[in-house]
C-alpha cells in the first residue's frame, strides 16, 4: 500500500515538473546605462530607498559582477 501512494506522489511530481513552465508574464526587467563618475553604491542610493548596502549587493549578483568595478556605458539590469 505504502509503494503504490509513493509511486503516486513521485508521478504526479514528475508530471508537474513538466508542465509547470515559466509564463514570461513577469514585470519588465528595468535598465540603467552607467554614466561617467557613477558608482554601485550611487546607482543603488538613487534607485533604491533605505540601506544601500543591500541594494549594492543585489545589483551585484542580478548583474554577475565579480567586484565593484563598472565603466561608463555599461547597462545594468536592476532588480
């Protein structure tokens, strides 16, 4: 009884795994061109209210960068 409920579960997990798919109705991702002297920290401070400690951290990861360092004409995605 027990294998059969097991063998239930780990189907219709299986099945939904499947199906369940990405619909792409998500908000559209916003941009940001880095002009000349800005910085995380400034992007995250404008853009973000609060702690830009955080908002330094997640442009970071959104944007696999390694450190802090960014160039003039590089688009951000901000998350």
């Amino acid at each position: 009884m027990f294998g059969r409920i097991a063998i239930v579960v780990v189907f219709a997990f299986v099945l939904w795994a499947v199906l369940v798919r990405d619909t792409g109705a998500g908000p559209n991702p916003r941009y940001h061109v880095v002009r000349s002297g800005e910085t995380l920290w400034t992007i995250a401070a404008s853009s973000y209210g609060g702690d830009p400690r955080e908002a330094v951290w997640r442009l970071q990861r959104r944007n696999h960068l390694e450190g802090a360092t960014i160039v003039p004409g590089q688009r951000l995605v901000l998350p």
